[in-house]
C-alpha cells in the first residue's frame, strides 16, 4: 500500500475489502477488533485524498440480502474509530451503492452493503464470480485488499477482483502475514502450540502441519474429549467425534516418533446439561479427573490442575501459537481454562500469537489488555490455513 500511496491516490476510487465480520448481539457488536484492524489502511487512504470504497462480508447470509447481516453497525463504528462521517450504501452493487461512491468526495469513506447478498461473491461457478466482480470493479478505480480473515476463501472480491484493477495489501494483512512467517520460518524454540474449539476435524491440517515443527500441543475445549476417548477414556455425553478417533490415534503415534510432546487434560468441569449463555445463570458443575468423567456429564472447560499444567508447559516456551477457547467461556462457570492459558501467555516472555476468530473474542471479552499478546490474529481459519503451508486466494490474487 506504501508503493500506491506513493504514486498517489488522490481523487481515486480505491475498494479496501476488509474483514468486518464482527459478533452481533442484535445490531451491538460485541468486539470491534476487526473494524479497529482496518482503520490504519483506511485512514493512509482517506489522509491522501483517495475515494474510499469498504467492503466485507459479515456472517453467512444465502446470497440474498438479509437484515440480520446488514453492515451498517459495522459502518457506524467504523465512523466512530476513524472520527469522520461514513457513508453507508443499503446495497452492494446497485444504485445505492453506485451513489454512495460518486457522491464520496475526495478524503471520504463510504462502506457498502454485506458482499454476500450476492450469490456471485461465494459461487463456485467461476463465470458467476467473475460477473460480480465486474460489478464491484466499476465502483472502484484500485484495490486494496485487507481483509485477512477472508484470504482463505475463494470468493469474488478476495480473489477475482484484485485481478481486474491495480492492486495492493493493506497494512492489515502485510502485519497478519509478517507474524505467521515468524511462526513458519526459524521458529524461536521451544514451540508450543495450544489448540482448542469443538471440532478435531477443523485442526486436522492445522495438527498433521505441527506435528513436523513444534516441540509442545496442548489440547483443549470440545476437541479434548475426542483425544480422551482415543486414550481409552470414557468421556460421558462430552462432545466427541468418534470418527475422528484413528486419526487421533495416528498423530499420538507420530507425535511420540517424532518426540513431540501431547498434552491433555488432567481434570475437567463437568456438567449435566449445556449452560444456557444468554442468562449466564450459575450452573451445578463439578471438577473430575479427565479419565473419570461420570456417564450423564459432559466436560465443559479444563479443570485446576490442568491449567497449572499447561501454563507451566508454556512458561518456559520461546514461541507460542494459541487457537481456540480451552471451554464455553461464553458462561463464567467454564470461562477458566480459557483465562488461564490467555494469563499463561502473558506472563510467558515467548513471542505469543493468538489465532483469531473465537479465541481473539475470548481474550478481550475476558478483560485482557490486547497489547500484553505478541500479536492477536484477526484471522480464525486463515491464520490456521496459512499454518497448515496452503496457498492462500486472497494473498495469491495481491502477489500476481
Ligand atoms: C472468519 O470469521 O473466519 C472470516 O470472517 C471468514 O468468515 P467465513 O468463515 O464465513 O468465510
């Protein structure tokens, strides 16, 4: 973005597709860090007298607009944090938009409507993605892309649009992308990676990739119980995807040939049913050993011997990567497990990277001062892709 600013953008229409997928409760969003992500790349552009055009995506509406998903919050804040007023288009490509741009004067910023009220943005179909980005290309004279959340799909604006105007990375994805090579190249050791959320299946790639450079993984939330029971646990009405077991099974194996350490719960808090998060109402829950969970119960955070555990696995660690909530941190009652790992990496010297999505969510919702992390990822799947050595669309489309 340097090189185009250099050159000049004055009076030019330029399209930053950002990433303002944000968490709504309603029309309140809950953590602004995307929004607050984008503002320097906004801010060089209208500081140079560009035309700013932003674009995102904003939850997974069915290419059809849908007031649910509507950016306007999202341009409200973005208002807020660059202290200017900013124009908002009720549609993406349509007249609203089309005025919203032409009446921007030079130095302004408009946001249009969610990409995804269109089904060319996320079609499979590459003709059909290539005719929206013709259409997004017209409200624009350069691109800028910044969105580093989305880089990992495939869509329109990620990926075809870059194509059909000179374009540039933001200063968002040159950061996101200058932290993941310290991860990927002459990693500082020891590294310890803790991986946490529901599912084993989404960590698949992102474990298999580890498994030949790390020294330390920690295990937690949802996907913990699948590795209990691979042990040989009984894991009661845990989450588990018993599909996934040989897999497991198979990293444990090379994870011990390769003498990289696994690390599991010891302890877990259990409960009868899953907590109600909206009333956050105190639950009945108890702590149990890890290969001892009662038939009935489900494990819902790691318990206290297990988050002294980890924090001392990761005391002495020279990198740390953390994606994914240790338990439903959502509720106070399982919020712990994730607490500790987030304490852990504050008070470790390591370079520490929190791994976007839920776990960035969760440290800030959690009170923790964002500059006490290395460096918070706003990008859940593409930081995880990236890890994995993908080549990514939207970072492909700006190297060309
Ligand atoms: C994210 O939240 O990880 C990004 O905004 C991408 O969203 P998506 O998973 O709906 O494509």
């Amino acid at each position: 973005i340097d090189e185009l600013l250099g050159e000049g953008v004055e009076g030019r229409r330029v399209f930053v597709r950002a990433d303002l997928n944000v968490p709504l409760d309603g029309t309140t969003i809950t953590d602004d860090g995307r929004i607050r992500a984008v503002v320097p790349t906004v801010k060089a552009l209208a500081d140079a007298g560009a035309r700013v055009v932003v674009a995102s995506h904003l939850g997974r509406p069915k290419g059809a607009p849908d007031p649910a998903f509507s950016l306007a919050p999202a341009a409200a804040r973005l208002g807020e944090l660059l202290g200017t007023e900013v124009a908002f288009a009720t549609d993406t490509v349509g007249e609203s938009a089309r005025a919203t741009v032409a009446g921007l004067a030079d130095g302004g910023v408009a946001v249009i409507e969610n990409l995804r009220f269109n089904a060319g943005e996320t079609s499979k179909d590459d003709a059909e993605r290539d005719a929206f980005a013709e259409q997004l290309a017209a409200l624009a004279d350069l691109y800028v892309g910044d969105g580093f959340g989305a880089v990992h799909r495939k869509h329109a604006s990620v990926y075809d649009l870059p194509g059909k105007l000179p374009h540039a990375a933001g200063y968002l994805i040159a950061t996101e992308v200058g932290v993941l090579k310290k991860l990927t190249e002459d990693v500082r050791r020891p590294y310890a990676v803790v991986l946490g959320g529901s599912k084993v299946s989404d960590k698949l790639g992102v474990i298999d990739h580890l498994l030949e450079r790390a020294d330390r993984i920690l295990i937690g939330g949802g996907m913990a119980y699948t590795f209990l029971k691979a042990q040989g646990h009984e894991v009661g009405s845990s989450l588990l995807q018993e599909d996934q077991i040989p897999a497991v099974l198979e990293y444990l194996r090379r994870a011990e040939d390769r003498g990289v350490e696994f690390v599991l719960p010891v302890d877990v808090v259990v409960s009868e049913g899953f907590p109600d998060l909206k009333a956050k109402a105190p639950t009945e829950h108890r702590t149990v050993a890890a290969d001892a969970i009662p038939a009935g119960f489900m494990g819902l955070d790691n318990g206290p011997e297990t988050n002294k555990l980890y924090a001392s696995k990761l005391a002495d660690a020279a990198t740390v990567f953390w994606n994914g909530p240790m338990g439903v941190f959502e509720h106070p009652d399982y919020a712990d497990g994730t607490r500790a790992v987030a304490q852990a990496l504050v008070d470790s010297p390591a370079f520490t990277v929190v791994g976007g999505g839920d776990s960035a969510a969760a440290v800030r919702t959690l009170g923790f001062d964002e500059n006490a992390f290395g460096h918070i990822s706003t990008g859940g799947g593409a930081s995880l892709e990236y890890l994995e050595g993908k080549q990514l669309p939207g970072l492909v489309a700006l190297e060309d």
